[in-house]
C-alpha cells in the first residue's frame, strides 16, 4: 500500500508489529528513526499519571487547579479555564480519549508542579523502560525541537502500558466518555468500530508528524500491537494498521509463553538529594525494598489452574468446620450443667482463601455474625478502606447462600488481578441469592466484566446505590 501525501511533502514512514504476550517482533521497517510522535505521547503521560496514583501521590478523585498555561494550549482540547477546579479522573478521560492538550499538561502540572519537571520524569521513565531513542520535551506531544521517538519506542509503551496497567486500560476503548464539563468522543473510534478486537491504544498527529497510531487488537487469545507513524490520513492510517494487525495474527503462534515486561524502576519525584538528570545520589538508592514483591498470579490472563481453585477450597473449608467443632466441645465442656451448645455465627470467607493459591497461608479473621433481617441479609467478606469506590459487579442469582459463596471464592481465585481490592457480598431477597463483588471503581467494574464475559461467565456492573 502506497504511504505517500498529496500536495505536500510525505511524513516519514514508520511501522513496527509485535506479539504483545512475549514480546516477539513480527514486522518492522523504519522502526528506529527518530520522528514526531505526536500525541502518542500521551501514553507516556498517563502510564506516569497511574504510575502516581498507585504510588499515593495523587488520587483521582483529588482536584487539580487548571492553570494559564494549560488552559492556553492549542486543540485538541477540553476547554478548561483557568483557575477552573476538575477531578484528575476527568483529565484522564479526556486526555485518554480526546486526546485534549490542556488536559495533558494540567495531568503534568498536578504532578511534578510543572511541566518541565513531568517531561524530565517522562525521560527517566523511559529510560527505564528500554525506550533508547526517545526525548520527551512536553505532555502532550505539540511539535517541539528534541521530541522525538520511534516506531519501536511507542510500540515497547503501548505494551507497557497494556500489562501494567490492565485495569484502566478498559478506557481506550470507550466510543466516548463523559469529561466533567463536556462528553468527548474517542480519536481512535472508527478503527475500534471497523477492526475485529481492536481495544486501543492512542492516535496522534501534527502536520510534521503525519498521522500516528499505537492500535492493540485480541482475537482468538492472540494480542497483537501494530504501530504507524506517518499516514497521510485517518483513513489510510487505519487501513495500514489493520493490514499490519492482520499480517500479526497470521504470523503469531497459536500459544507462547507469556513474558511480562518488567516494571521500570520508580522514577517519581525527585527529591532534594536528586539531580537535573534525574538520578538520586548513590547514598539514597535503597539496596531493598520494604514492599512485598507482586503475586505471580496478578499478572494479566495468569490464573490458578482449576484443580489447584477446588482443592484450596475445600482444605480451607475443612479447617472452619474443624474449628467450629472444637469451638462447639469447649463450649459444652466449659457450661457448668448441661445446657444447650452454643449456637455458632455463620462463618464468613476469610480474604486469605483469595491469597492461598499462591502466597503462604494467612491465618482467618474472627467469623462475623449476619445480619438479624432475613430478607435482605448481606454479608461482606471485609471492610472497605477506600472511599469513593461506588461501583460492582454481578456474577449471578443463586438458590443458597453457599453456592453463591462458592460462585464468588472461585470468581474471585479465577480473576484475582481484577478482583483483588473488591469486596464479596451475597445479597439475599425473595428471587435468591445474589453474588456479587463491591468496592470498585467504574473502571474497575467494566474491567472485570469484560474479562468474566470473555471467558462465558455471567457479569453484570453494578452503577453506585443512592
């Protein structure tokens, strides 16, 4: 397919296609000549912004303040104002999906204080990342001299972006989004709605650039990632692309062994020990971390296999009723004339049964008592300790409260990175048993469904109860 302009000169082509579950390189031309990447460029952004909401420097629901200099950038763009106040969540959304500018360099801002800080830490991070030949020098990815990537850059990011960060990664998807101040449309929407499994990633462009494009696609457990840069239109990108994710699912094998890129080294703040570089001194770089490593099976598609599920459930089954047994004699043989024995709470599913297929065991909290009502008797499984989360999901109405147990511990050892911060809760009423998990974020909830349904199972979200 001819790659050219009409009436102009044409933009450096560029393509790279990989097998994003190990990594494999399945076509490349040009894929290391440094070009405008345009708003690929946000991708780095916002895998920095989730990078700092997982750390605890900012949260999502925390408002940024829109400064002068945000508010000034060129389209694309929210229309924020200066000295306007918005959730970070929203500037996510828009700069995601959008692809807006002002909401690009409020993220920075709202993080490193300035974007000048952000684009330093933009280029430790991909340093860190293997992303040899890139130099951010903005948020957004406007033309500017010094920024640049290439093909093979953006295309390692995408994938960064996709396994460390799966449960926001439902939002490249999104036709569209609701902003805080305006409902935006998706820049990449006509490839996601042509292409047969195509979910992301990000489009870019400027007149020097041409038009750019990180696309991920998944058919058939094969995921593959196709980058262009240099189309000369929406239209012609998207049909290279396209053409290069076919060329993908043709080459990719049927099965190979999925190998997660490592995680960057942390390149947040730069604190007064650090340097214009980037690097900290020596004498602060810990030798060890104080953090637990990251389960094995918290990697996305990575789950317990089925006879490993059914025999922790039943061994941890086996322990409570064992306990409850002795609890029972030592209650008998405590009364000082006979008496009735006790009667004993009904048991609730200790979180360390999500835990034990692949951590050590971890000793049962104390059982909770249920609720006196029986209609509408709920049980959690733990508190909640994070606010906001007012979102869930549905995995099924069952006849007894164990089976929608059951339903839920397996749910739960099955999916364990899309469900491990949500809360299990039965919700009885006159229909049955209702399972459900509790304590997600939209995003969350809209993950964990597309993951259960793409294996047959029944989910349904569950939007915030008034």
């Amino acid at each position: 397919m001819a790659f050219m302009t009409s009436g102009a000169r044409a933009a450096p082509y560029a393509a790279m296609v990989i097998d994003a579950r190990s990594g494999e390189v399945l076509h490349a031309q040009n894929a290391d000549t440094r070009l405008h990447p345009a708003s690929l460029t946000k991708m780095m952004t916002l895998y920095i912004v989730f990078e700092a909401v997982q750390n605890g420097e900012i949260g999502l629901d925390d408002y940024v303040t829109i400064s002068r200099k945000a508010a000034a950038e060129p389209p694309s763009k929210l229309g924020l104002k200066p000295g306007q106040r918005i959730q970070l969540r929203y500037l996510v959304r828009a700069a995601a999906i959008k692809s807006a500018n002002d909401a690009a360099t409020a993220l920075a801002e709202a993080i490193e204080g300035s974007e000048a800080a952000f684009a330093r830490r933009m280029n430790r991070t991909a340093k860190a990342m293997g992303m040899s030949r890139t130099t951010f020098r903005n948020a957004h990815g406007l033309t500017q001299e010094g920024h640049l990537s290439t093909a093979r850059d953006m295309t390692t990011l995408g994938r960064n972006l996709f396994y460390h960060y799966p449960q926001y990664y439902n939002l490249f998807s999104r036709e569209s989004t609701h902003a805080g101040i305006a409902t935006v449309s998706n820049t990449n929407r006509r490839l996601l709605a042509s292409y047969r499994g195509a979910d992301g990633i990000k489009t870019g462009y400027t007149r020097a650039a041409g038009f750019n494009l990180v696309a991920s696609a998944d058919r058939g457990g094969k995921r593959i990632i196709a980058t262009v840069f240099g189309g000369a239109s929406p239209a012609s990108r998207n049909a290279k692309v396209a053409e290069l994710l076919d060329l993908g699912f043709r080459n990719a094998p049927n099965r190979v062994a999925q190998r997660t890129p490592a995680r960057p080294a942390h390149a947040g703040k730069i604190g007064p020990g650090g340097n214009e570089g980037g690097t900290a001194l020596a004498s602060m770089r810990l030798t060890s971390s104080p953090r637990p490593l990251h389960r094995p099976s918290v990697q996305p598609n990575v789950q317990p296999p089925a006879e490993v599920i059914a025999a922790v459930v039943e061994s941890v089954e086996s322990v409570l009723e064992a306990a409850q047994a002795e609890l029972a004699v030592a209650a008998a043989e405590a009364a000082p004339a006979p008496s009735p024995v006790p009667t004993i709470a009904p048991r609730a599913r200790p979180e360390a049964i999500m835990l034990a297929a692949t951590a050590a065991t971890t000793p049962p909290p104390e059982p909770r008592p249920a609720a006196a009502d029986p209609v509408g008797q709920e049980v959690v499984t733990r508190l909640s300790s994070s606010g906001g989360r007012m979102w869930g999901i549905n995995v099924g109405r069952y006849g007894s409260r164990n089976q929608a147990e059951r339903i839920l511990l397996r749910t739960a050892l099955q999916e364990i990175g899309a469900l491990d911060s949500a809360l299990r809760k039965v919700v009885q009423s006159n229909r049955g048993f209702e399972a459900n998990f509790v304590g997600m974020t939209e995003e969350e909830a809209a993950m964990a469904c597309r993951r259960l349904q793409a294996q047959g199972s029944e989910c349904n979200p569950i939007g915030p109860q008034s």
